[in-house]
C-alpha cells in the first residue's frame, strides 16, 4: 500500500472547511422563456421607425455565481432591414473568456463550432452572423421576411434561425449582477452592425448601452442621434434622439412588431410617452392589450414557426433551450474523485469516524484507515475533517 497523505492533503484540507453554498443558475427572463431584441437600421437617422429591421428572442442561462459558463440562446425572427446587417454580442470589460462554442440551425445544428471574440475588438465581442440576408434569405422574391401578417402577404413568410453561443469564463469571475447589469456599467451587449468600412463600422446600440472599439464615431450627433460626443467621439447618452427616442428595443417577453413600414409609435399609442420619460411612464406599453394601448391593424399578431437546434454531445434541451449539462468531475478523467458530501462513499462509526473512504472515479482506489486516533472526521455540513495528524492510505494503485 502506498500512503498518499501528502497527494491529499491539499483537497482534504478545502474539504475541512465551512463549505461556501454555490448559487443557483440565473436564467433571464425565466427558464424556458424569451425576451425580445428589436432594432431600427437606419440610424442615424429614424427611418421608418418600424423596429422589425431585426427582431431576436433570446434567453440566458448563467451557470453558478460567480458565473463559471453561460449560454445565450437568441433565435433571428423577423428581417425588415434594407441594409446586409450582421448581429454581435459584446461582454462587460474586464471578463476573461476561457473558450466558445457557437451552435447554429444555419449549418443545421451538425456540430457546435468553436469561435473565438473579435480580435482586436474591446470589450470582448461575438459575432454571431455578418448579414441578415444570407442568415434569412428573401423567399419568393420578397425583400422582407415576417415583417407582415400571413394573411396579407402570404409569400414572405420564413422559419427563424437559431444560435447558441456557449462561453466558458476564466481568470477572475463574473457575478450574474454584473451580466445582466443595464446600467450605469451595462453587462451583456447585444447590437446589430452594418456599412464596415476601413476596419470601423457603424453599430447600433440600445439606448445608453456604449458601442465596442470597432465603432466608427463619426455619425454620433448626426441626423437624428443626439449621443454625447467630445472632439468627435462618443463619450455618453448613447443612440438616442433629443427626445430619449431609441433604435433598439429589449423587451423582456414576447413582443409583437410592427407590420413592414409601421412605426412602433403608431403601433404603440403609449410608446413615445413611455421613451420620453425614460421608462417612469407606461411601462405596460407593450404587454397592456386594454383599449388606447396599441392599434392591432399595424402589428403582425402571427407567430413565427422556430427552428430549433437539436442539442450537441454535453447539452441537454430544458423547455425548449438548450444548456450546457452540469458538470460532473468525470468530465476530467481522474485518477481518483473522493466526494466528501456523498454518504454512500464513507463508512463511519457510531461516532462519525470514517474507517473507508471510496473512489468514484472507477478505479476504486479507495482510501481506508483502520486504527481509531488517525481516522479523520466527518460531518454532514463540513465534509471530512483532517485535524493534521489523520491520514488514509489507498487500498489500490492500480489503474
């Protein structure tokens, strides 16, 4: 028998220690359900202010807290942009990212593919697709896709696309308050961007959320934007007109857009009060269906039919999104796992002295200890105790 005091020694000592509680999974909005992402591409300008340019559902699962990995599951349903429009998601500053792995039902959910942040471009961003058109082609020579009911123009009608983007974060941690932060310090940061151009290109933003790097300033303050620019840069109130109007939208629900042309306000009779008072009024603006609140002829009431990705190896579909699946330390291969909450693997006395110990890695080198003085001590809050003198040697080291 070898003695592997030593080996152990640093694992058992973490385990002797009040255990610190790991926090839920935070799911936003809830588990199984969407928001909704809605942006207006002709900023700087407002267009026809239709805010069917690009309508995303998302939902967002945070694993642990501090956030060990998160999946962002978005599904493209609506295109009503005249512009080749590419959709990212950028990350608060100061996140480290360990990997990324994007699933897509653009590529038929054959396989998750690894994707690496933009380089060059802070914070950290994701680009999840680089045009609308190709991700939602015009079908029977429609320009638009599900921008008008069925039933008035039954020929422009498409599937949705969906993407997963699965990160796993390294270095220091971030909290799901800081992910899922709107402001001052704004957390995840999802835009649409068009008209790349000498390495910048033009990004739009929901209102007061900042753009990345890759940003070119020079239309800031211009036509209708009214953000806060200094020597010709950006610097704060950001896409928004004079008035607190902005280009992009995030609901957390359902939301129905506007019929192709329509814009939001004719569609939403509260909605200008609602953006003017920056949120303190009408906040029900799009979820109140009683009478003065919305004009039904001007919205697309049909459902968008979802194509969903079948979850890869390591993923598992929870009401319709699929998550990452929990993490199981057999994930690493090891040599040995001890599990020192797992009552089923200890064998104690009468006073909880544990004379066995057992693997559950599978090639049972299980740890045993047969005289009284040095059998460490378990307990069902704290694990197994080490007092510095307790040791366990392996009744196998076979592999």
């Amino acid at each position: 028998m070898r003695n592997i005091r030593a080996l152990l020694f640093v694992a058992l000592l973490a385990v002797a220690v009040p255990c610190t509680a790991v926090a839920a999974d935070t799911y936003f909005p809830t588990a199984g359900t969407y928001g909704t992402l809605a942006y207006e591409d002709k900023w700087p300008g407002k267009g026809d202010y239709d805010m069917n340019d690009m309508v995303v559902e998302y939902n967002i699962h945070l694993v642990n807290d501090p956030v060990t990995s998160m999946d962002i599951v978005t599904r493209v349903e609506a295109r009503g942009a005249s512009y080749h429009i590419g959709f990212a998601i950028s990350l608060p500053a100061g996140v480290t990212v360990g990997s990324a792995t994007l699933l897509s039902t653009s590529t038929a959910c054959a396989s998750g593919v690894s994707i690496s942040p933009e380089p060059g471009v802070t914070p950290v961003s994701f680009k999840l697709f680089d045009d609308a058109f190709a991700l939602l082609p015009s079908p029977n020579g429609c320009h638009f896709v599900n921008t008008d009911d069925p039933t008035s123009n039954p020929l422009c009608v498409g599937t949705s696309k969906e993407f997963t983007l699965h990160v796993v974060f390294s270095g220091t941690l971030p909290t799901s308050a800081a992910l899922l932060s709107v402001g001052p310090t704004v957390g995840i940061n999802p835009f649409i961007f068009k008209d790349v151009n000498a390495g910048k290109r033009t990004e739009i933003h929901l209102a007061n959320y900042p753009p990345t790097s890759a940003m070119d300033h020079s239309l800031f303050g211009t036509f209708d934007d009214a953000t806060t620019t200094s020597g010709g840069v950006g610097t704060g109130n950001w896409f928004k007109t004079a008035n607190g109007l902005p280009w992009a939208l995030d609901i957390s629900s359902s939301f129905v857009w506007p019929k192709e042309t329509k814009p939001v306000n004719t569609a939403y009779l509260h909605f200008v009060a609602w953006a003017t008072s920056a949120g303190t009024s009408f906040a029900d603006w799009y979820s109140n269906v009683a009478g003065g609140y919305r004009d039904t002829n001007v919205l697309r009431t049909t459902a968008v039919t979802d194509e969903v990705c079948s979850c890869l190896s390591g993923y598992a579909l929870i009401n319709g999104v699929c998550v990452a699946a929990a993490f199981s330390p057999l994930d690493l291969a090891p040599m040995a796992w001890y599990d020192g909450k797992d009552i089923g693997t200890i064998i104690k006395d009468g006073s909880s002295y544990v004379s066995q110990w057992n693997d559950k890695s599978g090639y049972n080198h299980n740890l045993a200890q047969t005289t009284g003085t040095y059998q460490p001590l378990f307990s069902a809050t704290d694990g197994i105790f080490f007092d510095g003198t307790d040791y366990m040697d392996a009744t196998s080291t076979s592999c």
